[in-house]
C-alpha cells in the first residue's frame, strides 16, 4: 500500500468501527458484506486469517464461531485499533503487515479472508498468491472484489470519486485548511469472470461466488437520500441471487485450494 494510502487509513481507524452501525448505504454496504462472509464460512474452527483486517471488525463473531485469529493490516493504526478492543483476547493475534509478504509459514491456515482490500493493492496477484501460499491444502479463500458491472459500483470509481478529487484541492482552497489524507487511486473492478480467473489461477476450484449491495441511488443521490438508499437497498438484496445479481457493487468468491499448489508453486 502507498503511502497516501496508509495515511488516509491510520487517520480513519479510530472511526472505522463505527461505520459498520450507520444507517447509510455505507454502512448498510459494510454490514451486509460481514453477513454474507460468514455464511460462507464453513470450516468449524480452526486457524483463521484476516488479511486488511481494519479495527478487527470480525474478531468477536469469528472468536464466537470458535476460531483462532490473526489480523494483519499494512495500517499501524488500524492495529492500534485491535490492541486497544482485543488485545486481551487469547485467541486474537494482530501484526501490521502487507498482504504481498505475509510472514508466516507455508500451509498455516485452514481458513483466510480478505475483505474491502484487494481491488486497491497494486500487486494483487502477489497477494493471492502469498494467501494461497499459507492457506492449507483444502482450505477456504474468501475475497470481496468490486464490480465492474455495477452501475452504482462503476459510476462511483470512475466518475463521482475522480470528480470529487478534483474538487477537493478547491473546496480546501476556499474553507483555507489542509486536505487530509484521501485514497487518491482509482480502484480496480472485477468481472466475476475476471475474479475467478484470478482466484483460480493461484489457489484452486472456486465453489460459490455470491453477490450483494445493490444501490440504485447514483453517487451523491445516495449521500444525500440515505435513508431511501438503505431501504431500497436492503428490499433488493433478494435479486442478488438471482438474474439481476450483476447489479450487486460487490461479490465474495470463495475457493477451495487445491492439493497441487504446494509451497512452491
Ligand atoms: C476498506 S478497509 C477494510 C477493513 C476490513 N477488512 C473490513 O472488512 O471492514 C481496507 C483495509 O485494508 C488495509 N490494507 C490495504 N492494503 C493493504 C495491504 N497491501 N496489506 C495489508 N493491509 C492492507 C487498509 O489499511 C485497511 O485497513
């Protein structure tokens, strides 16, 4: 990650928690991908990685499940997070560290999920790779990917954020204060067909892809209507299994590795 990038998240940390209980399409967005994640989950327990684990968002309801968990994420601060809310837990262990070069060893976990992280790190095959890497054999990959698809997902990555940056420098200019740290890269998007390659490619079968979030409120609309966002959001959710599921901002694959991506493979 950049070091704009670790800037914008060290400065979010503290907050970051939070968002998962507003009442905006953000947060509803957030609170729908940690549902889905978990029904995929069908290891009992075992040794689990977050890979970009933020504030440790996932700790209580995984530590619940019975797993053992470590966190890693490229922001000291989202760490600092973890430390101060389950720095007493046994069974949670947290690290700063970049998904490109996880420090454990070969064949660790039973278990990894990577979540709202890898449609921003440059080197994503690296990443899957590195996951794969210390996933055992049989074991379960989760990853969430952006879609591109999606006219909420791809109309915000590509027209509203890149506009709002341009405006940022004026906005600052007028009120006379710094800007603060912003993710300044465009995100990639992923068809699910390009996903699967991927997944595929360095890990093994994927057996579920599943969708959600659907948002037909068009960025700012959402900003500015999120109560109408959130309710019309949460009565499409059913369509995400369905033939309208391309419409879904996000989806989760998830993939078994296969036996014949050893270590060094
Ligand atoms: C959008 S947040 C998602 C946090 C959490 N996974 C969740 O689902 O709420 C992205 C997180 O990934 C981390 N991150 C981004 N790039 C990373 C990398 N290359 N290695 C490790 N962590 C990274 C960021 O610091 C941030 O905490």
């Amino acid at each position: 990650m950049n070091k704009e990038s670790i800037a914008y998240f060290d400065q979010v940390a503290a907050d970051y928690f939070q968002r998962y209980y507003e009442n905006s399409p953000g947060g509803y967005a957030l609170r729908v991908r940690q549902e889905k994640v978990l029904e995929l989950l069908d290891k009992p327990a075992g040794r689990l990685l977050d890979v970009g684990c933020g504030p440790g968002v996932m700790v209580p309801k995984l530590i619940n499940l019975g797993f053992e968990f470590w966190g890693i994420d490229a922001s000291p601060r989202m760490i600092e997070q973890c430390h101060k809310a389950f720095g007493k837990v046994n069974c949670a262990h947290f690290t700063v560290g970049n998904a490109t070069a996880l420090a454990f060893a070969d064949e660790f976990f039973d278990v990894i999920i990577c979540m709202g992280v890898i449609d921003r790190i440059k080197d994503y095959e690296t990443a899957i790779q590195e996951m794969s890497r210390v996933l055992k054999p049989g074991g379960t990959l989760l990853i969430t990917f952006t879609n591109l698809l999606s006219p909420h997902a791809a109309w915000r990555n590509f027209v509203f954020y890149p506009m709002m940056a341009c405006l940022r420098p004026l906005y600052y200019g007028l009120i006379r204060r710094p800007q603060p740290p912003a993710l300044v890269s465009l995100a990639r998007l992923y068809t699910q067909n390009a996903a699967t390659r991927l997944v595929t490619k360095y890990c093994g079968r994927v057996t579920d892809v599943v969708y959600f979030y659907i948002n037909l409120f068009l960025s700012p609309l959402d900003e500015l209507f999120p109560q109408c966002a959130v309710w019309t959001a949460e009565r499409l959710e059913p369509l995400c299994s369905g033939k309208l599921k391309w419409l879904g901002a996000s989806f989760i694959v998830k993939a078994k590795k296969g036996s014949h991506f050893n270590a060094t493979s």
